[in-house]
C-alpha cells in the first residue's frame, strides 16, 4: 500500500500506474481487437473513434481534477487542448507523406499505430529531458517564453505554407543512401528479404510503409519541438505535461481518417494557434514582474482564441470544396 503511494516526480506512484494502465488498455483494443485485420478506416468509424479518445482523456482530465486539485485539472485540460490543436498540421503533413508514398489506406492506421507509439516513447524522453533542465535551471522557462513567441510570430508569418516533409530531397536521399529502400509496398510488412540486383544474394529490403513510419516519426519529432515546451509554460508538473501530451496524440491517429480530407478547410486555426503560442511565450515572460496568471485565464483564452479560429474557418470556406489529400 506504501509503495502506491510513493511520490514518482512529484505525483503518487498509483496515478502513474492508472494512467500508464488505460494506456495500455487502448492501445491492445486498438490494434489487437478493433483492428486485428488490415482494412480501410471509413470517416464514421474515425470519428466515432475520436470521439471515444477524446472521452478518456476528459474523464482522466476529470479525475486529476478530484485527485489534484482545480489548479493542476485545468493546466492539464489547457495542455490537452494546445496539444490537440498543434497537432492538426500533423494531420495534414502526414496525409502528404501517405500520398507521396502511395501507402495504401488498409496499411495506413498500422503506420500511424506504429507511430503514436514511437511518439509516446519520443515525448517521455523530451519531457524528462524538459523537466530536469526546469527544475535544475528555473531561467529556462524564459527562454521556452521566448522560443513560444518567436515560433508563434514565424506561426504568423507562414500560415499559408506547410513543411513539405515528403517531398524533401535531402531527406530522401539521405534514407536511400543508408537503407535498401523497395520501390513497392508489401502488404503490411516493414522489412522484407528480397534478391540485391548488385550482388544476387538475398537481402533485407526495407518497404515505403516503414519510410512513412521513419517520415511519421520524424514529423512528430518536428511538431513535438513547439508543443512541449508550450505545456512546460503551461505548467512545471511532469505528470500533467506527459499525460496531456499523451492522451493528445493518442485520439490523434483516429481522428486522421476523418480529418485528413477536410484539414485545409481550417486555414484560419494556424493564425490561432500562432496567437496562442504568443500568448503563452508572453505570459511566462512575464510570470516574474506581475506574478503566475490564474489557470482559468489561461484555459479560458486558449479556448475562445482555437474556437474563434475553428469558426472563421469553417465560415469563410463553408462554399469551398473538399480537397482530398490521399488515396
């Protein structure tokens, strides 16, 4: 019973233990019950998913709320919601990368799985690394203040461009160069063994679906650089940052199918987010001269700036067609 209630980084061991628990419990309903077998992902069933993601994450928001207090329930819902709404340009950057590849849409949900995994291990190293560097040096939340800013005005600035990650050159050549790349999908396997042409003797080929899963991976590395350190000015707890990020990303591989044809569409959230990133940079750079602003300040227009901006969207392209960014 002690040992539950151990502190780990400053939360009870049983907190960690319940949510690493229901995050195991998706992920094996995930792929080992909903989507045992390889097919395509229809927008109902996305949604219906997301939906189910995103209602785990609110009870869990809910139930660091009761077990946290209102302070660090509404840091987490704000984390949640900044993650969440960064990501939507992860949506449509990895539409691009499906495309580009041709990866099939029955094999697409096993490179995202893949994927969120991959970025649920990324995340924790990024956070442990973050939250060792605050605790040791508390300056470097003024130097995540104004890296949020300066990414928040770059946001701006670029909202109308997107980084292009399939179709980089460089990064394709540098893969090639370093990995026996296929030239068509084999079903749903990432390595195959195939005949060298140079030498005749067979050899381990990686397939397009494990490019997509190292282009995925690499993605979320890039987005992961703007996100964490805005929930670290969100709030200092390693849990509430970690299991934000996590339960955002999560609902994020379910909500690609239905989103990833319709993402252009919310061309003003950018614009949005952007103002969010600058408002976070400026509320922590300030943190020192006027004090820490109530967490229901910051939720609260972090919520109005992303709805505002879901709206303008949704209004001034009510008219304009879909434009479908995958196969």
């Amino acid at each position: 019973m002690l040992l539950v209630q151990t502190p780990v980084l400053g939360t009870p061991a049983w907190m960690w233990l319940v949510f690493l628990g229901i995050v195991a419990l998706l992920l094996v309903l995930d792929l080992g019950v909903l989507h045992k077998h390889q097919r395509q992902i229809g927008v109902r069933e996305s949604l219906a998913l997301s939906m189910g993601y995103v209602s785990v994450a609110l009870l869990f928001g809910a139930g660091v709320w009761w077990a946290m207090g209102a302070t660090n329930g509404m840091a987490y819902f704000t984390g949640f919601l900044v993650e969440k709404s960064l990501s939507m340009d992860n949506v449509f950057v990895i539409a691009l990368i499906f495309a580009h590849l041709d990866i099939p849409r029955q094999y697409q949900h096993r490179v995202l799985f893949w994927g969120i995994l991959g970025a649920i291990l990324l995340r924790a190293i990024m956070i442990g690394v973050g939250a060792a560097l605050v605790s040791r040096f508390s300056w470097v939340l003024y130097l995540f203040g104004a890296f949020l800013m300066f990414t928040g005005v770059r946001m701006w600035i670029t909202a109308d461009r997107l980084p292009n990650v399939a179709n980089n050159a460089l990064l394709l050549q540098f893969l090639g160069r370093r990995l026996r790349v296929g030239s068509e999908v084999k079903g749903k396997a990432f390595f195959v063994r195939l005949t060298d042409p140079m030498t005749g003797r067979a050899a381990l080929w990686t397939t397009p679906l494990f490019l997509a899963l190292f282009l995925v991976e690499f993605v979320d590395l890039l987005f992961a650089v703007d996100s964490v350190p805005a929930i670290f000015a969100i709030t200092r707890d390693p849990f509430i940052v970690y299991t934000s990020n996590v339960f955002a990303i999560l609902g994020l591989r379910a909500l690609y199918f239905a989103l990833a044809a319709v993402i252009p569409r919310f061309r003003y959230l950018k614009f949005a987010l952007a103002l969010v990133l600058v408002f976070i940079g400026v509320k922590t750079a300030i943190e020192g001269i006027v004090g820490k602003l109530p967490s229901i300040v910051s939720l609260s227009v972090t919520f109005a700036l992303i709805v505002g901006g879901v709206m303008a969207s949704l209004w001034k392209t009510r008219s304009a067609p879909l434009a479908v960014c995958q196969r």
